[in-house]
C-alpha cells in the first residue's frame, strides 16, 4: 500500500499522513516525548467548580449517612461470623471446631519448642560469656602476676630496667655503622 | 458492563450490605448468569452465606433467578443487574424528592421501602407510623389512616409500584417489566390504629395497642403482595424538573410554567420512553395553567410560539396549534449542555468553544478551526491537540483519491455526541468510586479516635441519663484534647465534603445515563 513507502518523505518524524495536514509546520518543535508514566496527582490548571451547598444539598446529605448507618443495623447486612482458619475445607461441611482446637494445640506445642529452644540458646550464650569472662580474668590475672614478678624479684622499689646498665642498648646494629647513634 | 461499573457497584454493595454480599454480587456481575454451587466453589464461601446473599440481593431486586439454560431441568442460574446496583447512589434524591411531593409521610413511606427492597402495605404503614409517633410530641400519635391515605397518593401516582409475582420453577422468568395489570392496584385492606411509642410511660396505651396489633397481623389480608419503589417514574419526574429549570433560566419563568403545565398533564399518559408528550391542545394548556399565573389567551399563544422558535432549547413541535414536547431533543440538549460545561471546567473557555464551534458545525479543518474561533494558530493547534488526547474530539479521514494518500487526504475534526457522552458517564462512575474509596481510606486512619469519640459520647449520655454533676461531665468531656478534637472536626469536613461530592456527581450521571437511554430505544 502506498502508506508504507520508503521512498516517500525520508526524514526524522515520518508519519503515514502529511503533517503539514494537521497543522504542524514544517521544521516547528514538537513538545518533548513522554518517558514515564504521568504523574498520579497531576497540577491542574483549572480550579475545580466550588460544590454547590446549600439546605438541599445539606439535607440529603443527612439522608444518606442516616441511610447507610440504618443499613449496617438491619438483617440485610451479612457478617461473616466465623473467621476461615482452614481455606483448604471443601465449602459443603461447616467450619469444626475440631480443626481449631488441633491447631490451637499444635501452635502450644511450637511454643513450648521455641521456648525450650530460647532456653537452650540462652544457655549456650550464658556459657559462652561465662568462658569469655573467664578468659578475660584469667588474662588480667597473669598481666598481674607478670607485673608482681618484676616488681617483688628483689624488694626493691625501682623497676628492673632501672637497673640495666645499657649494654642492651644499641647492640643490634652493628652492621651499619653509617647511622649515627644518639 | 464496563470495568467502572462493575467497581462502583462493589462498592456500594459493600458499604450497604457488608462484604460477603460484595464478594458474590461482584462474581455475578463479572461472570453472568451462574448456579448456586459455580458459585459457591468460585468464591470459597460456605454454602449458607452464599444463600443469604442471594436473598439480600433478590430482596432488593438486585439480582433475579431463572431456569437454567441447559433447559428446565438444570439448577437454577442467578443474574446480577448491574444498572439496579448503582441506583443505589440516587436514593438520598428519592427520599427527598418524595418529601418535596408527599410531606414527612411521604418521604418516610420510601425511605422504609428502599431500605428493605420489597414491603407489604400493611408493614408499611404501621413501622411509618410508629417512626412519626416517636418523633412528635407527647400525647400524640400518627394515625394509620393518614400514612394510609399517603401510601395511596404514591401508588396513584405510579411511584410505588407492585413487585411482579414470581416466576414458578420450570418456567421461564419473568419479564421485568411490570407487565401484570394489577401494578398499581391498591389491596383492600382497612388499617385502623394508631402509631405506637416506645417508651415505657404509654403503658396503658400500649397493652390496648398491643391488643390490637395483634389483631391487625390477622385481619391484614394483603400477604404476598409486595410494592416496591418505581424508580422509572422518579426518573421521568427528575427529567422534568430538569427541562423545566433549563426553560426558566433561558427563557423567562412564565414560559418554564407552561411547560411544567404541559408535562404535568401528560405525566400519566406518557410512558417513560416516549420521545414525544401527547399532543395537547392550547386551549387545555390555557385552561389548565395555575391561577396565580393568568395570563390572557394571546399572549400564551405567543409564548408558545417562542418556545418553538427558539433554535436551541427548540424542544416544541408545534404543527398547526398542537404543541408536543420532544422530550428526546430536550435530553439531547440537556447532555450536550453538560459536555460543554465539562470542557470549560477542565480546559479553559477557549476550549470550550472550540468545542462547542465543533458540536455545531460538525467537520472543520484545522485552518478553518482556527479562523471561525479566532484564535491564533498555535494555541488553537494545543487545544486541538489536548482534547484529541482526552478522545474529547475525533480526526476524520476523508480522501480525495482511491490511494487514501497523505497528501490528498482531509483530515476534519469532529465531536460525535453519543460517543462522548459515553466517555463521560464512564469517567463519573470512576469519579465516584474513587470518592467512596477515600472516604473509606479516611475513615480507617482515623478509627481509633473516632471510636473514641464514639465512647466518650456515650459515657456522656449515660451519666446525663443518671443525672450526674457539671464537673463530671466536664472532666468526661476534657478526656479528648483540643487537637484531637480539631483533627475530629476536619475528619467530619472531609467525610461530608466527599459524600456530597457523591450526590451532585450523581445528578451529572442521571443526566448522562438519561441521554444515553433515550438514544437507545428507537
């Protein structure tokens, strides 16, 4: 069909109908396309007519929410009394009591697992920061004991190293004597 | 029914007949005629509610039953009306309207027969007199034969009607249209009695009331006979009153007068769907006009003559001296009134006539657009383009040669009415199912302080009721805090502000639904 026609107008915005047709000039800009869906509040730029209030209005207005209140108290408004627990029931046998009970004692059960449970884990933690503690006292006692080592070793009042006569110091150099020593 | 309908008629199903009514009354509508059981299985619901359902929904005359289709043997197969669901939205303007005709009496009568979808007479009668005794003052009570006689104004009017009788099983179902004769037959039943209070200082009274109640319940003979409100005839009534305030604000008030006069005398006589009044004479116009409004016999005539000249609101065929009333051009009018106004509102008042210029020329060219709105080129091609977005307004095609090619093609605007019009109710239906919606969502949030408030409300008319001291009352009354009751206050301004939205958008519907009918039947 001469619709398709490559060989007609080649150019960017090619269309099977002339555009001049429907008033878009030739080179003119075209607002720009659309990449998102539009926005859910769009801004108007027309304001909305005010409602019309007046004592009619005002009056059936008070007839409807009487209206839907009286509904809600009358036999036509069906409740569902019984809250579904098991959809898997087949719609013919009513909703037993048994089923409810099953579960209530199957969901005792699960508790009484998760608290046994809780139980067992607090154990286990309690057991493990009582090891870390233990640990930790252990460390602090042998830094203690270290430190009273050197401290009591000749009663004096002065720590050990007080008492080095620098032969210690510097000793591990010798290969470079290039460095200074201070 | 469209997707739009069928989610507004949930919503009201909901908000009026709880949430189970609203599972299977969406099913039906969605899925036509179904048995009992497809539909049970099909919306996992216990086989009881479902038939409740069902009865709420036939009660209101929501849903009918018939033979099934495989032939008088299969079950019996239910189908939803989705056009009853959404009267529903009109019954605030029923009970008005009633009221505005018939009094207090009146508008109780049909708010007590929409509530419960089918009533006998007898029931009727008495709940609406024993809801008119509670409400007037001590000592005095409604008689049943002013509720009576009421009733029988209704019904001589056509705006209660008979509930068709009802099918038996293995047949086929009846038509809803009330066909049976007997539709506005009164029973000869003789009420007498007095309304009933209830309170427990009319002892006496009551025990000789009781009595007597009982009674009545054996001596009423009208069992099984079932009215229901005629929604066609308040529709008709409403189109009235629609063509009547169009006539004054464009003419004058006398003129709207002759026409309410010429609709008045044909009211009975006309059937809903005619598109023409009977053809009445002058003279019965002339006679039958109300006497505060005497105006000499020349002068009517040329007020009629007016009327029919009058190029848009030309709802007068006048061949030689028998003025009728085309009702249908009148609807026409009417809707397209409406459409222009809707593109006013939501485009500006160029658009509009734009718009309009389009309703009345039919097919015009871009250049031709622009030169008979003078408006200039650019803007004029922005709307153009804006109310082709919003399918307001259609491009033709007309070719000059058999190749349909581009270059020798016209291309025309046009607006097709009938087609818009539907566009339009489609957007209102949609319009009111988001109102009812949010209206809903406000209530949620705010649950937990209005059932505070509920609960405060009622400890208040308790210790009222046992006579407790100002202090209290107060210190009741300071255990909601001021932005509390601040937030109390704008949540009850949303909630009515959103209702009444409800109600006008509904006249817009009535109007639109009332053209698309009229179009439809001919």
């Amino acid at each position: 069909m001469a619709g398709l026609g490559r060989g007609r107008g080649r150019g960017k915005g090619y269309m099977s109908f002339s555009i001049e047709a429907v008033g878009i000039g030739k080179g003119e800009n075209l607002p720009p396309s659309i990449l998102q869906p539009t926005p859910l509040f769009p801004p108007m730029e027309h304001k909305p007519v005010p409602l019309v209030m007046g004592e009619e209005a005002e009056y059936m207005l008070a007839l409807k929410q009487e209206f839907r209140g009286n509904m809600k108290t009358l036999p036509f408004y069906v409740r569902q009394a019984v809250s579904k627990k098991d959809t898997s029931l087949s719609v013919d046998t009513p909703v037993d009591p048994k089923p409810s009970k099953k579960t209530r004692v199957d969901k005792e059960e699960i508790i009484h697992k998760l608290e046994t449970l809780e139980k067992k884990e607090e154990e286990v933690t309690s057991d493990e920061e009582e090891g870390e503690k233990k640990k930790q006292e252990e460390e602090q006692q042998d830094g203690e004991e270290e430190y009273d080592e050197e401290e009591f070793e000749e009663e004096t009042d002065y720590i050990m190293s007080y008492f080095d006569n620098g032969e210690e110091f510097g000793g591990d150099s010798d290969d470079n004597m290039d460095e200074a020593i201070y | 029914m469209t997707a739009q309908e069928v989610r507004l008629c949930g919503l009201l199903l909901q908000e009026h007949f709880g949430e189970v009514v609203e599972r299977i009354g969406t099913h039906l509508l969605r899925g036509g005629a179904q048995n009992l059981r497809t539909i049970a299985n099909e919306t996992n619901t216990p086989l009881d509610l479902v038939k409740k359902s069902l009865c709420v929904l036939v009660q209101h005359g929501a849903c009918e039953f018939g033979s099934g289709r495989r032939g008088p043997g299969s079950p019996v197969e239910y189908r939803a009306n989705c056009e009853r669901v959404l009267r529903v939205l009109r019954y605030p303007r029923y009970i008005y309207t009633a009221k505005t005709l018939y009094g207090d009496t009146g508008e109780l009568i049909v708010e007590e027969v929409l509530q419960r979808g089918h009533m006998t007479m007898s029931n009727t009668v008495k709940t609406v007199a024993d809801r008119l005794t509670h409400n007037m003052e001590e000592g005095r009570s409604m008689e049943y034969s002013e509720v009576v006689s009421a009733f029988s104004k209704l019904v001589e009017t056509h705006f209660l009607q008979r509930c068709p009788p009802v099918a038996e099983m293995g047949t086929a179902a009846s038509s809803t249209t009330p066909s049976n004769p007997d539709c506005y037959k009164l029973p000869h039943v003789t009420l007498i009695g007095r309304g009933k209070r209830r309170r427990s200082s009319d002892d006496s009274e009551e025990q000789r009331g009781g009595k007597k109640a009982k009674m009545e319940v054996e001596s009423c003979g009208d069992e099984g006979i079932y009215w229901q409100v005629n929604f066609e005839r308040f529709h008709q009534h409403f189109r009235d009153q629609a063509v009547i305030s169009a006539v004054a604000s464009k003419l004058d008030q006398t003129s709207s007068e002759i026409v309410r006069t010429m609709l008045r005398m044909s009211e009975v006589t006309t059937t809903q769907t005619a598109a023409y009044t009977q053809p009445l004479s002058a003279n019965e116009i002339f006679r039958s006009l109300p006497p505060n409004y005497s105006i000499s016999r020349p002068i009517l005539d040329q007020y009629l003559s007016l009327l029919v000249d009058d190029p848009v609101g030309a709802d007068l065929d006048s061949p030689p001296h028998i003025p009728t009333l085309n009702l249908q051009r009148a609807l026409a009018n009417l809707a397209r009134a409406t459409l222009e106004s809707v593109v006013q509102e939501r485009f500006g008042s160029r658009s509009a006539r734009i718009f309009r210029l389009l309703l009345r020329k039919r097919h015009l060219e871009q250049k031709q657009v622009e030169d008979f709105a003078m408006i200039p080129a650019k803007e004029a091609k922005d709307m153009l383009y804006t109310l082709l977005s919003e399918n307001l307004v259609q491009l033709q095609e007309i070719p000059k040669t058999p190749d349909h090619a581009p270059s020798r093609t016209f291309y025309l605007y046009t607006v097709n009415q009938l087609p818009t019009a539907r566009l339009l109710l489609q957007h209102c239906y949609k319009t009111v199912a988001n109102l009812i919606e949010r209206r809903l969502f406000e209530t949620k949030e705010n649950k937990r302080l209005l059932e505070k408030s509920q609960r405060i409300e009622a400890i208040l008319a308790s210790l009222q009721a046992s006579g407790a001291e100002p202090e209290q009352l107060t210190e009741v009354e300071e255990m909601i805090t001021a932005p509390e009751r601040q937030q109390l206050e704008a949540l009850r301004h949303h909630i009515n502000k959103l209702d009444s939205t409800e109600n006008q958008v509904d006249e817009t519907v009535f109007l639109l639904e009332s053209y698309i009918f009229s179009t439809k039947t001919k």
